[in-house]
C-alpha cells in the first residue's frame, strides 16, 4: 500500500480546441458553398423574418480591416502603401427578431450549440409557428467556409436600451494562426440607437471560391440554386431575393412556366393515411420523339382533334384497364386524367410500431415528365437555353419547408425501373422534373445525417420511400397502358386507311399485292388490244381523206362540208396518235407491272426468310425466359425439398431409426437441393422439350397432401389452410406440374397475408381451397388483387410486391404451366369486404381423367 502524502495543486488547466478543428468541422459538415449559404438562409427563416435578402458580387474589392468598399483605380493611383483588400463579398439581410448580446455568445460564438434542437425536442414552435428547420449549429461553419471576414450587425425588436444595435467581426485567418480559439479576442461593438432596422445582416468579404458564383452562363449554378430552395412553390410568409452581380435570380416563374406545360405530370398527397395520385396527361404525351412519318401520322390521328376520337376508342376498347388505372377522359389542355390511391398499411413491408404502420407524417409532391430537346413553354427564346434550364431541374428534390435536401440525382431509383423491363414507357430520371415537399412540424420522424446530404435509414424514412416507391410503380403502369393502347390504335387506324385489316399478316398483304398487279395487268391488256381498233380507224381516216379529194374535183362541191371534212379528219387523226403513245405507254406498263410482281415474288421469298430468322430468335428469347422461370420455381422447389427432408428426419428421429442408408439419402436430399438453384444456371442451348409423364391424379388426395405440407411449413405463423371437398374429381396430368401450380398460388397467398399479419389488418391468415368438379378455387382473407393490376395479373412482371421482393413471373408461369395441361385460371369477379377481387379459379375441364385414353 503506497502511503499517503500531502498533494498540491500545480495549475488548473483548461480543454482547449486548435482553430484547425473547427476549419475541419466546416469543410466535413457543410459540402459546398450554396449549401453553406441554404444554413444561413435557414437561420432567417428561424429567426422568423419576412424576407431575406441575398446579394453577391464577385467583383468588389473592400478594405481588409475598414471594409470600406475601393475602387479599382484609387487603388492603382494611390501613393500610399497598398492596403491590404479582399475581393467578393456575400450579404445575407433579413427582417427576423434579431440577436441580443447572449444570443450572439450562445448562438454564434459556441460552435454547435443550438437552442433549436431544444425546441424540436419539446415540439416548440417560433413565435411564426415554425419549427426551427437548423439545429446542428452549422451556420457560423457555413459563414467561415464562405469568405475570409464575417462582419455581423444585429438589432432586436426590442427598442428598450438594454437591447441596442450590435456589430460583431471575425478575421478567420487570424484564427488559423493561433494556437487556439481563446486566442483570438472577438470584439462586440454597440452601435447608435436607430442605426440600424430590426434584424440582422452578415456580410462575408473575401470569397473564397468567387468563381463558384460566375456560373450564371451555365445550367451548373441554377441546379445548385435548385437544391437549395424550391423554386416551385414558395414557404408561406417567407420571400427570399437573390442577385448576383447585379443580376436578379429567380427560377420559381421559369420553373412553374414548365411544370404547367409539361405533357405528363402527376401530383400526390399523403394525409398520413392514404397516398392519392392524380395524373394529367396532355396529347403530346403521345408524341414520338423523332422520325418524320411517326410524327405525321401522330398529328393525323391525334393532333388533329386533340386525342378526342383515341379518348373515345380508349374508354370503349381498353375499358377494363381503364377503369383499373383510374383513367378518365379530360378537358381541352388534358385530354386524359388519372386518379390512384394507396393506404399506407396495404404497402409491402410496411415498417410498424406496436399495431400501427410508423408514419413519416403528410407530404405532398408534383412530379412532371418533361421533353429534353423541344420547348413546350415558349418562354426561352433559344431551344439551347430551353434544354440548359432544363437540365438544371432534372431531378426529384425534396424540400422541407421550401429548403432543400439533398439526395442522390435517382433516389427514387427510376433508372432501376426503365432499365428493369417492367415497363419501357415509365418516367425516365432524365426527363423528369419535380418536388416533394415536407415540412419540420409535420415530418420530424424524417431526420438528415448531420452533413445535410441525406435521411437517416429509419422505419419513418423506410415508409416514406416506400409510399413514393408506390407512386413510382402506378405511373409506370398508366404510362405503360397508354403507350400501347395508342401503338394499337395507330395499327387499327393505319390498317382501316389501307383498307387492310389491322390484323393482317405479311401473307396477307403479300397476296393483295399480287392480286392488284394481276387484275391491273389484265385491264392493261385489253386496252393493248385497241390498237387493233385504232389502225382500221385510221384506214378510215385516208379513206374519208380519198374522197374528199374526189369531191373537190366535181362542179358541185360544198365548200362547208370540206371544211367540216378537216376538221374531222385532223382531230381523228390527233386522237389516233395519243391512242398510240397511251398504248405504248401501257406495253411499258405492262413490264414495268411484271418486274413489280417479280420484286413481291422476292419480298415474299425475304419475308419467309424473315419469319425463319425470328422463328429461330423467338427460340433463344423464349430459352431466356424459360431460364428466368424456372430460375424463379428452383427457389421454390428447393424449399420444398429442404422442408419436405427436415420433416423425415423428425420422423426417422421420433422413431429412432437406425439404418444409416436411410440418413445417408435424406442428407443427400438436403444437399442436393440446395446446389439445384446453383445448377439452373448452366442450362446450355442443347436443352430439348421432353415429354412428361402423365397420371391419373385425385384432386381431394392432392390438396390433402399440400394441407398437411403446410401445415407443418407454417407451424405458428398464425397461417392455416382451410379445405373444401365439394365435389371431387381426377385430372390427368404430370404430378410435377401441378404442385408447382399450387405453390405458386399458396406461396403468392402466403406474401400476402403475412403483409397484413404485420400491419395488424388482420388476426390469422387463412387460405381457403376449394374442390368442385371441374374446378379448384383458391382465395384468402387478405386485401386482395389491386384494381389497377386485376386485368393483367397472368401478364408477366406485373405485381404489386417491391422490386426487391418480386419479379411479377409467379402467376403467368402459373397460366403457362395450366396451359401446357390444359386447363386454365381465371380471376373471378366477385370481391372481397375490401371492395377488391381475390379468388382465383382453375378450371380443369379438359384435363379430366375420364376424357383422356389411359
């Protein structure tokens, strides 16, 4: 034990901060400079002003210490020694409540102190009623990132003399040259009464990168510009101006003038229950970008009347879909409209707390789709200015309380869904344009990293993007199903013009042509066979012309009718030689007809060609997508093997069996149908239809033996399957094939009714089979099929799951592999409690045993 002795205190020392930590802070929290500028506008809004003035000018030159502005040339004719001078200066002014000698120590000389985290904390709100958007602290690291000098002046509201006008400057150069902050004095000034308006202004001086200013020529600083504050919808009782070089900057006209002339544009509202969408689409959505004759004919079939005849063949030949989609038809500038909704708690995955799905809080949002090379707004006076605003709005930004924050350029992941193949008409994140606006008060659960330049991964962030993810997916449906309804109605329309139906093949229109050079030859022969006709004609003509020779030569001639003779004579002899130029005409015709019939002899012989080429691709794209389905059922297959050898070994346990052959092939069971998903993907070309085995197979028997697969799979899942044996039957088919069906239907009812286990819209999930010759009926206590999708369910990659958790192939392999048996699934019409369709019935009519040989 070290005995005690007398301690004496040396020194009581301080935990100081070397001024390069705070110059770090600055360059790691704040990334660029507009966004250091956005922390000290925000600390306006705070401050509950009104307005916020910004004026930038790259070029001024001012007195390092004074701040006195100097000119150019005094500074070149001055005899005195050269004062030191910075160049470009910042002023940020506002009408807000001001600073107080505490406030400037506590808010701007104690770096990441902020009283408004505070507020947030206690749900406070200003005297505005604003929730505080800054409360990281970061503006006077914004300030000092900015420039060289911050001269602050500052006065409250208050006119009692305790609270007058005050001035505080900071040289931040100085303080990298000290060894510490405490080095550095900061003076704070009291200024004369009435000198100064309530409110305060900062004014930076020495730029640190001026040229980041002087991108006024280019789309660089608008989008910046952009990704600060919104420049699509203003932040009520908040005006915010901006010059620069004594330019006046203002995007939210432009910016507006764009989004109201875009051909496609949706806007959705979350109440923080339902997602609403609806979609207006102009004519010109139809529009081909390019190529002469698709745009000629896009104006003869829709630009004439504004879209109203394809409105009307829309509504009468796509009304299921339609319907589906929520499509309606317009008014004069929108010719469609479209109208969607979505209850946060139907959304796959939904995040939950305790009962309830974690709400991100109301939003709202416009999002437009619009053209990159042809101006729609007749705004700009040079398409080249037109496509560099543009660019510089290309993006969906988020902006809370008209303040931006900053995500990636596709943070939605459009690109993700064009490029997927799900849908080739979807929104593109090149031509894309929009905003969706939250606010402090309503979404606090959606919280920024500390640098400002994302969200937090939360569960409230989670259901944000998954409600906008399902914006995203209805668009690509709506858009998808106008495109090619208008691709079809173009078709029809074509074919109606050519007198052709729109369904004819090449055959067909090979053999019309052929048919109308054959019937053009025949009536070209027998014009041909006139010339006989016209030379006894012109017999005729020498004859008349003899005698009327002969009638000159007598005493008694009528100088009349000699006169009327040539006139006749000459216009038959002008009619004769036009009959002969028409007939040689008409032999050059009838070659020019056969050559004619010789080239579609050749065009029919290319296009046989054609058929066999695509024949043989069709081959290889069908292969393709045969890999991409079975990929899809390996997965399946294997977890039912995996499960199916789990429960043989419980039993062989239970009975404590001992023949070691026996556990040797389960335990090749198991791990062979674990590398089977490994083995699909060597499918090589060589690979040939086989025919499959075909039995007698009873329908109870096998949905019996599926009940108990399941049962024993679900264990206490709180999901069970129900069965009804109303009148049992027995099909003929491959065993194989239908127990893939049937889990494909059962696992489909399994996604979903563990979705609404999880939101708590319902207690126990049910699958309910039922078996009346000649059908099988499979339905569920979940939500059911979505409208907008009910019409296409067995198309492929159509779903309502998350791109992440489904291709859409589940139901069409479904439909392919009943095809292949004969039978067929359908969606039957009756809905659910929910208002939707969700039974779904197999119809084995042509598969039963006793209408097939043995």
């Amino acid at each position: 034990m070290v005995d005690s002795v007398d301690e004496t205190i040396v020194d009581t020392l301080r935990l100081e901060v070397h001024p390069s930590v705070v110059f770090k802070l600055g360059a790691d929290l704040i990334t660029d400079d507009m966004q250091a500028l956005s922390e000290l506008v925000k600390n306006s809004y705070d401050a509950d002003g009104t307005r916020v003035r910004v004026v930038i000018d790259t070029n001024v030159l001012t007195d390092a210490v004074t701040g006195e502005v100097i000119s150019e040339d005094s500074r070149e004719q001055s005899d005195e020694t050269p004062r030191a001078t910075l160049r470009g200066s910042i002023t940020i002014e506002d009408d807000g409540i001001g600073m107080d000698l505490e406030a400037i120590r506590r808010g701007w000389l104690t770096v990441s102190l902020s009283h408004k985290q505070e507020m947030k904390a206690r749900g406070e709100t200003t005297a505005k009623k604003r929730t505080p958007l800054g409360d990281k602290g970061l503006g006077r690291l914004g300030a000092q990132r900015l420039g060289d000098v911050l001269t602050l002046t500052t006065r409250t509201r208050d006119l009692a003399e305790e609270s007058p006008p005050l001035k505080v400057s900071m040289i931040w150069s100085r303080f990298a040259a000290a060894d510490s902050l405490n080095a550095v004095p900061i003076e704070v000034h009291r200024l004369p009464p009435g000198s100064l308006k309530p409110g305060t202004t900062l004014e930076i001086r020495g730029l640190r990168d001026p040229e980041f200013w002087k991108q006024n020529e280019t789309n660089d600083l608008q989008r910046e510009l952009a990704a600060m504050i919104s420049p699509y919808e203003g932040v009520a009782g908040f005006r915010m101006t901006l010059a620069i070089d004594d330019k006046s900057i203002n995007l939210r006209e432009t910016a507006q003038s764009i989004l109201a002339a875009a051909p496609i544009s949706y806007s959705f509202n979350f109440d923080g229950r339902e997602l609403s969408i609806e979609g207006r689409f102009t004519a010109e959505v139809l529009r081909p970008p390019q190529g002469r004759a698709d745009i000629a004919t896009f104006d003869e079939l829709i630009g004439f009347d504004n879209g109203y005849a394809f409105t009307e063949w829309l509504l009468n030949e796509k009304a299921k879909n339609g319907k589906a989609l929520g499509v309606q038809p317009g008014d004069d500038k929108h010719f469609l409209t479209s109208t969607f909704s979505q209850k946060l708690e139907e959304l796959s995955k939904v995040e939950m707390v305790g009962d309830a799905p974690v709400n991100p809080g109301a939003f709202h949002g416009e999002v437009s789709g619009i053209p990159l090379t042809r101006d729609t707004t007749s705004v700009f006076d040079k398409a080249s200015d037109y496509r560099e605003f543009v660019k510089a709005l290309v993006g969906i930004k988020v902006y809370r309380d008209g303040f931006g924050v900053r995500v990636d350029d596709d943070w939605l992941g459009l690109g993700a869904k064009w490029t997927s193949g799900a849908s080739y008409y979807s929104l593109r994140p090149g031509n894309v344009t929009g905003y969706v606006s939250i606010s402090a008060k309503e979404n606090a659960a959606l919280e920024e990293t500390t640098n400002r330049e994302a969200f937090r991964d939360t569960p409230a962030y989670r259901n944000f993007y998954r409600l906008l993810t399902a914006w995203a997916d209805y668009t690509g449906r709506v858009q998808e199903y106008l495109r090619r309804s208008y691709n079809e109605y173009r078709a029809e329309r074509l074919g109606q013009a050519a007198n052709i139906e729109p369904r004819a093949t090449p055959e067909d229109l090979i053999r019309k042509a052929t048919s109308q050079i054959d019937e053009t030859s025949r009536l070209a022969r027998q014009t041909a066979n006139a010339s006989s006709s016209i030379q006894q004609i012109q017999k005729a003509t020498e004859e008349l012309e003899r005698q009327k020779e002969v009638s000159e030569s007598t005493v008694f001639q009528d100088p009349a009718l000699t006169n009327a003779l040539d006139q006749t004579i000459s216009r038959v002899r002008h009619a004769a030689s036009e009959a002969e130029d028409l007939i040689r005409n008409l032999d050059s015709l009838l070659n020019e007809q056969e050559s004619l019939k010789q080239g579609v002899e050749l065009l029919a012989q290319q296009i046989d060609l054609a058929q066999e080429q695509i024949s043989d691709a069709w081959e290889s794209v069908a292969l393709g997508l045969s890999a991409e389905t079975l990929a899809h059922e390996v997965q399946h297959i294997s977890d039912g093997l995996r499960a199916r050898s789990a429960q043989i070994t419980t039993y062989l346990n239970s009975i404590n069996h001992k023949d070691q052959r026996v556990w040797t092939f389960v335990e090749h069971v198991r791990s062979s149908s674990g590398a089977l998903s490994k083995q699909v993907s060597r499918l090589t070309p060589s690979l040939r239809y086989m025919r499959e085995r075909r039995d007698d197979i009873g329908m109870s028997d096998e949905i019996e033996t599926l009940r108990r697969y399941y049962l024993e799979r679900w264990g206490a899942n709180r999901l069970r399957m129900e069965t009804n044996i109303v009148n049992d039957f027995s099909i003929r088919a491959n065993s194989g094939k239908l127990t893939q069906v049937l889990d494909n239907l059962v696992l489909n009812s399994e996604y979903w009714l563990l979705q609404g286990l999880a939101t708590k819209t319902i207690d126990e999930g049910v699958i309910t089979v039922t078996v009346d010759e000649p059908h099988i009926t499979v339905e569920d206590n979940g939500i059911g099929f979505d409208e907008s999708i009910e019409e296409l369910a067995f198309e492929p990659f159509i779903t309502m799951k998350p791109a992440q958790q489904g291709r859409g192939l589940g139901l069409f392999v479904v439909r392919q592999l009943l095809d292949s048996m004969d039978a067929s699934i359908t969606l039957a019409p009756d809905r659910n409690a929910q208002g939707r369709r969700s039974r779904l019935r197999l119809s084995f009519a042509r598969a039963l045993s006793s209408t097939r040989d043995a």
